[in-house]
C-alpha cells in the first residue's frame, strides 16, 4: 500500500525521522565534553568509562551507563581501548610458553 503513492519512489519507501531518547546533555555541555576529552588524561583527570561517568555526573548532574559513555566517546572522535599487559607483568610461565610458542612457528606469532 505505502508504494500506491504519487510520490517518488525513493520518498515512498523511506522511514519517517525516528528522533529517539531525548539526549541528556544540551549541544553545549556536548561540546563541552569533547573538548574535554581531546585533552590529555592527566590534565583533566578522565581515561575511562568508569571516570567520564563521575566526570559527567559531577560537571553536569547527569549520570549516564558505561555504554552510553563509550558511545559518548566515540562520538567525540575516541574510543576506548582496554590496556594490554606488558610482557613484564605477565607470569614467568606465559613468557615461557610464549617463547616456545615463538620457536616451534619460527618466529611468526599468530594469537590464537
């Protein structure tokens, strides 16, 4: 029925807007926040999800989930990545078995 239309075809089988939840915070306080988060950590205190949730809730009053904080992040251009332990903190046997894994393939690591 929605294609017995005098409309152009691509008008006639589009979706009308779909605004979705209104947003937490105004354009300003956005573009706030990601002014805030091109900086560098140390300087404003933020490098994870657990700390843009505090730093929203206590600069805004506005308290968001983890995920809609990555998704905050990812609209300001970033996105988070959790920290790869360094072959010096892992356990004496993981190098090892690391090392022989190295050997048997000849020096070409594949993870598995």
């Amino acid at each position: 029925m929605r294609l017995d239309t005098d409309e152009p075809l691509e008008q006639a089988v589009s979706d009308a807007h779909r605004s979705g939840r209104k947003r937490k915070l105004s354009e300003r306080q956005q573009e706030e926040f990601e002014q805030t988060v091109h900086e560098p950590p140390e300087k404003v205190g933020i490098d994870a999800p657990a700390l843009v949730q505090q730093y929203l809730d206590e600069t805004y009053g506005i308290e968001y989930s983890y995920p809609s904080c990555r998704r905050l992040l990812k609209e300001a251009g970033l996105s988070y990545q959790k920290p790869r332990r360094t072959a010096a903190e892992s356990e004496a046997e993981e190098q090892e078995a690391f090392r022989e894994e190295l050997k048997k393939s000849d020096g070409k690591w594949t993870p598995q």
